[in-house]
C-alpha cells in the first residue's frame, strides 16, 4: 500500500510498458489483486504469489477463467527462484510488494519483509527488465511500529542488493517506490518523474492545512473545492 497510490500506479505501468519491450508481470503479494487487474489489461503474461491461503483463493476466484494469469501459493522467493531462468530469459516487469502489512488476512507476520531473500532468488535480470519495490518509506530507514524493525532490510543491504543482479540499471525513489530501471532510459525516466513525482513537503503543508479541525469547519467544502480549481489552474490565488 503506496503512499502515494494505494496499489500499483497507472501511469507508472503505462510508462514502463511502452518504454521497454516488456512481456511479464510478476508481482509478490497479490492482496486483494488491485495490481494485477491494472497489469492483467496490459501484459499477456501475469505471474502473483501470495502467501495467506485465503487471499489467493479469493484471487483464484476473481480471476477464474482469464487467460495469462497465474497465481501461486507460497512464499514469494521460493516461487521466484522455481521460475528463476525463465525470469531471466525475457524482459520482465517485477513488483515487490510481498511484506506483512497490518491489514485481515495477510500473511508475513512471523517474518515481515521478504526482500532481501526475493532479490536473492531472482539473481539475475535481463537487460531490459524493470524492478519496482513498493512503499519505499518502510525501506528507507527503519519503519515505525507496529512494524517490527528488525524484520526489514536495512537500505544499504536493498541497494546492494539490487546491484548484484545488474551492473546496467540504475536507481531511483518515485512517490514511495524503489525503481531499479536500464539505464539506456535514464532520460525518459527522469522527464516522468518530473512530470509525476510529487513532492512530500507539498503533501504535508497541504495536510496540516486541512488537518481534523478545520475539515470539521463548515468552509471546508469550499476550501476544498478552491484547492481544487488552484491546483487545476482554473483559479488564480
Ligand atoms: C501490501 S500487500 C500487497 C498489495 C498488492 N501487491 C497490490 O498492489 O494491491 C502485501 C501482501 O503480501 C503478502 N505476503 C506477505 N509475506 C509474503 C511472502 N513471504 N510471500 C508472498 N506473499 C506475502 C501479504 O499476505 C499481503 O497480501
């Protein structure tokens, strides 16, 4: 659950999907299949791994019948690594996002982050495929409770990491999520995140502004609806 999009972004999908010649979607940590709906419209080859046996039935259900959807039980670098050459062979579009969260139903609470051991089963990427780790604040530096820290790789060990399975990408942090991308599209990166990164003082000004007690005042509609306009354009300050 990123802190910027609650699953998956779009945009971010869209832009990888036509700037590299991708042809699988690998994600750990199904959940609730947000993300995989996204990627299932986009790419003929979906691969989801779950851990909690009721989260992949549900999934299992949800996505009965549709073609080019594969999901597995288990544990996410034991699958990665049963799937490791062919996960080599071929361009590929991984999210991580296999951790314990404190949502019903999800697993991981025995040992909350998987990604040290999943970027060990991978062991190698194509050159042209893309590594995105979601909610890159719990990675960052140690996340807060209820998480138990010590759980959680620290950043140095994801960098790593991240740079043994590949001397040719490079690294960046965009709206709460690690991107390990070829280098050869550095430029095309950097033009979308300054297209779409927000900035996180932006973010938090804005929430002390419209923080509890004033959303409870009877102008906060308008408040909002002004916000709205400003930040559209249709409004000068
Ligand atoms: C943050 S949610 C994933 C959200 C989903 N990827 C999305 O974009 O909507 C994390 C999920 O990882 C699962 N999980 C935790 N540890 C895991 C592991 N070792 N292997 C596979 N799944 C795991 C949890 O049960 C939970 O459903």
């Amino acid at each position: 659950m990123g802190a910027v999009s609650f699953s998956l972004d779009e945009r971010m999908l869209g832009f990888f999907a036509r700037t590299l010649p991708l042809q699988v979607f690998l994600e750990t940590g199904t959940f609730e299949g947000e993300s995989l709906r996204l990627a299932c419209d986009v790419f003929d080859e979906c691969h989801s791994v779950e851990l909690s046996p009721q989260l992949y039935e549900a999934a299992s259900r949800q996505f009965a019948g549709r073609a080019g959807v594969h999901l597995h039980l288990g544990k996410s670098p034991e699958i990665l690594r049963a799937h490791r050459d062919r996960l080599a062979s071929v361009p590929v579009f991984f999210w991580l996002d296999a951790h314990w969260c404190a949502a019903e139903q999800t697993a991981g609470a025995e040992s909350q982050s998987p990604l040290m051991a999943e970027l060990e089963a991978i062991g190698k990427l194509h050159p042209q495929s893309v590594v995105l780790i979601d909610d890159a604040r719990l990675y960052l530096c140690p996340p807060p409770a209820p998480h138990r820290f010590a759980d959680w790789p620290d950043f140095h060990a994801i960098l790593t990491g991240l740079q043994a399975l590949s001397p040719n990408h490079r690294l960046m942090v965009l709206n709460d999520v690690i991107l390990f991308y070829p280098e050869i599209m550095q430029l095309e990166m950097s033009l979308f995140a300054h297209k779409h990164g927000v900035d996180w003082l932006v973010i938090a000004n804005d929430s002390r502004r419209f923080g509890p007690k004033r959303r409870r005042g009877p102008g906060f509609v308008r408040r909002t609806r002004n916000r709205l306009l400003l930040a559209l354009g249709l409004r000068k300050k």
